[in-house]
C-alpha cells in the first residue's frame, strides 16, 4: 500500500501548512513510497522505479528535498536543547553550535544533541 511517506515515523512528525499541500500531492499521485521501516525510499513514476539508500539521505536536488527539510528541520529548529546551544540552519544543511569554555562541556552536550537529532528520524 502506498499511504505512507518516510515510514511509519511520518505520522509523528509536525507538518508545516505550506508542507501539507506538497504530502497531498505527493501522496494522491503516489511519487514517493515507502512501505515500512525496512524498505528503501522508492521514486516512481509512470514505468520507471529509482530506489535509494535510506542511509545516503534524500537525493541532492530532487524533488522530494524540500517536503523531506520542512519536515525534519520544522521539527528539529524546535528540539529543547541543552543552555549555551542552538541550531543553525543554512541551505538544506544544519549545524549545531554549542557554547562553552570547558571542553568536557561541549563533548557532552554534543552528544546529547546529536542523540536528539539522530532520534528525530527514529520515532515510532
């Protein structure tokens, strides 16, 4: 069955008004499949089928891209993280700047962020 859009974990995550419109779209005309947690991500349309590698990300310039950065990033710019740290985004990518002049600090709060991060995919 086509109804769902990056796996199960899809129906967790925030959807944007501008976004919303782009997931109907996408979903009425079956562009982008992906049946469960263990399936590739799956770009079909008419007779051709392009599989991608969940663990490559979303494909650079395509035109799931900016569906796939709402929805991460719309949640992930409003992840509660530790004092001294922020997300800055910039052109599809992000960075996380931590603020600290004890080295040990930064190692820990890099890990716990990067633990949020990383979950945000993962949600069930």
């Amino acid at each position: 069955m086509r109804q769902e859009l990056w796996g199960p974990e899809i129906h967790n995550h925030r959807i944007s008004d501008q976004a919303a419109t782009l997931v109907s779209f996408i979903l009425k005309y079956d562009l982008i499949i992906w049946n469960d947690k263990d399936s590739e991500p799956t770009f079909e349309k008419d007779e051709d089928v392009w599989n991608f590698d969940k663990k490559r990300g979303v494909p650079q310039g395509s035109c799931s891209e900016p569906l796939f950065w709402n929805l991460v990033m719309d949640t992930a710019l409003d992840l509660p993280l530790p004092q001294g740290c922020h997300i800055q985004a910039y052109a599809g990518d992000i960075i996380v700047v931590i603020r600290s002049k004890d080295k040990e600090e930064i190692e820990t709060k890099g890990k716990c962020n990067s633990r949020k991060i990383t979950c945000l995919g993962c949600r069930a």
